[in-house]
C-alpha cells in the first residue's frame, strides 16, 4: 500500500482576556502580545479586540506535535496574563460582555475593517479555531476543500461553544455563526473547478477595490491565497486542549481519507451548498443534539450517528495519521456533551453567568 503524505498541521486559537474580578472581558493594552513575542515571536499576534488574543502553532508534523504545541502556548498567555492580574478562558464568546465597551486595537488593518463594515466589525466580538492542514499540490487541495465542504457542519457541531451573547441565553449552541455571518466573504465556500478559477475570483476582488488582500475570504473553509494549505475556519474556539485537538486530529483525517480516495480514482459526492447550508444551522441551533440531513439517504438521521458514521468513514488512515487516541475523544464530547452543553449545564445549576465564566477559564488550563 503507498502511504500517506504527511499532512502537515497548524492551529490558531483566539482567547478571552478577563479580569478576575469582574469577570468581564478586559483590554490587556498589548502587554500580553508584545510579552510573548519576546517568547514566542510570531506565534501570538493581537486581534481587532483588545481583549481577545490569538496564537498559531508553529508547522506541526503530527497531531501529538499540535497537541504539545498548543499546550504550551495556553500555558504561556495564561502566565503573562497572571502577570497582568488577568486570566484567560477559551469559548466562542462571552458569556454577558457587551462589545461596545470592547475597545478596538490601535491597528491600521483594524481601523480599515472599522471604516469599511462599522458595526458589524465592532461587534464581532467573537473567538474561534481555525486549523491548516497542509497541501503541497493546490489543484489537489481545491478539490479536497470542494469534497471536505459536506463535512464542514458536522465538526462544527462538536465544536459549538458560544451560547450566550451579552448577557442572553440565545438559543443557539454556537451563536459566534450568526454574529460573524454579518461580515461578507463568511459562510461556506463556493465551488471552483479549478485553482485558476479561484486565483481569477481573488483577482476581480482585488482589481474592484471589494478587498486590498485575497485573505479578507472569511469563508468556513478555504484554500489559503499564499499558503499551500486548506484552512477550516468554522470552529468555536474550544474550552480544553483535549478538545481542540480531537477535532484538529478529524480535520486532519477527513483529508487525509479524501486525498486517499481521490489516489484511487474515487472521489466523494459533492452536494449543493444550499442543502450543507441546513446542515450548518442545524449544528449552530443545536449542536450534536437533535438530527441533521443524510443527503444520500435523503433523511433526516441523528447527529451524533453521522458523526459515529464520520469516524467509520475515516478510520482507514487514524493509525497511518497516529491520531487514534486523540480522535476516540469525540466520544467523550458525544457523552458529555460540547463546550456550549457544559456553559448551559452550570448555567442551570447556578443561575450566575459569573458562575459560567469560572467554567470557562477553569477548563481552559485543564490538561497542562
């Protein structure tokens, strides 16, 4: 059997900054960012929010190279923090702040966006996860990104972790969505036939003034414009490390087995944007609860058996990929239920969003 390539990883985190006290989203006045680079370089960069800050994993070779990564890097922002008398929590957004007492980072980038799209830029208070997985042949890997789109709502789904918004419980395990939604370029991305295609649509973009930088595609998943990666997009940003990575480690999977068929002449169906898009609102509404569309069989099915259908799908490559133990953790996830399960769960119990954010930046340091 000829093996895999070895499909390469990156992570991005975005994490909430919060005062202790208060429990509310805190503005750490770049000390944070500007502290880790003298650690971490470029791993750690300021986002449009002054309370959120994001970092990227170096070029990892294996899922288990992610999973220490990433741990080191949530060690490192929550010791800073300490420094600043702040602490660190990691979900899709908070639990009651408000974005417009979110000042946003004095930034030439962040200023444009502002002046372009104004409020639906200032409150896009919002933290995700987004996860690289490397291709070196981009003809390739726009085929893979066409295929892997059917998959898109049910990682979601495992992932959801934004129930509330300022102070509301909104219904949605995943309501992040909804917010970003209000961007243009966001949602699931479009089908081309070719990279050509796709350079062509970046370039009409650029030479129309609608972007100045083809990375302004905010789309749930996307071939990146300079990297030779297929970047999946559409992630809340999870409470543990264990989390994070079992996902990153189906992503990688889903690839890694679409590549595979795709070597043997086979590739997977492609289905309309319009029908994955009921999927999509179905995983932000409710999570691994209630049921979503097995296209195929044209019916509705439970969700958590699509997912435990995903991982018979995918279990020919897990042992190549070296990812099995780290996948199996969905099952926990299936049990126990998402991050967006659990912030409802305390929320029942105690009636306190305080009590919610305690949740939150417990769980964030778990497993260090």
């Amino acid at each position: 059997m000829k093996k895999l390539p070895v499909f390469t990883l990156g992570v991005e985190e975005e994490y909430q900054i919060i005062d202790p006290e208060t429990r509310d989203l805190r503005s750490h006045l770049s000390k944070i960012v500007d502290g880790a680079k003298i650690i971490l370089n470029e791993q750690v960069k300021a986002e449009m929010h002054q309370s959120v800050v994001e970092v990227g994993t170096n070029i990892c070779h294996s899922v288990n190279d992610a999973k220490n990564e990433i741990r080191f890097l949530r060690s490192k922002i929550v010791e800073l923090a300490d420094k600043q008398d702040l602490i660190v929590g990691g979900a899709g957004t908070h639990p009651f702040s408000k974005w417009q007492d979110q000042p946003i980072t004095d930034d030439p980038r962040y200023h444009d966006i502002v002046n372009e799209l104004q409020d639906a830029a200032r409150s896009n208070l919002i933290f995700g996860m987004h996860c690289h997985v490397g291709i070196e042949n981009r003809e390739i890997g726009l085929q893979l990104m066409n295929q892997a789109t059917y998959f898109l709502p049910h990682i979601f789904a495992l992932s959801t972790n934004s129930p509330f918004w300022e102070g509301r419980k909104t219904g949605y395990k995943s309501f992040r969505t909804k917010v970003f939604d209000k961007f243009p370029r966001t949602g699931l991305p479009e089908y081309f036939d070719s990279v050509s295609s796709y350079e062509n649509y970046l370039e009409t973009l650029v030479k129309t003034n609608c972007i100045d930088n083809p990375k302004k595609i905010w789309w749930d998943l996307r071939l990146h414009p300079f990297y030779n990666t297929i970047e999946f997009r559409i992630c809340d940003m999870c409470l543990t490390v264990d989390e994070t990575i079992c996902i990153v480690a189906i992503i990688q999977a889903i690839v890694a087995k679409l590549y595979k068929l795709n070597m043997n002449n086979t590739s997977f169906n492609i289905y309309r944007l319009a029908l994955i898009k009921e999927n999509k609102f179905r995983a932000a509404r409710y999570g691994i609860d209630n049921n979503m569309i097995d296209f195929g069989l044209q019916k509705e099915v439970e969700t958590k058996m699509l997912i435990l259908e995903l991982l018979d799908f995918i279990d020919d490559v897990v042992d190549e990929l070296g990812s099995r133990e780290d996948i199996n953790y969905v099952h926990e996830i299936l049990k126990n239920g998402t991050g967006a399960d659990k912030q409802l769960t305390v929320f029942e119990e105690t009636g306190d969003l305080s009590k919610v954010v305690d949740f939150i930046t417990g769980e964030f340091t778990r497993g260090l």
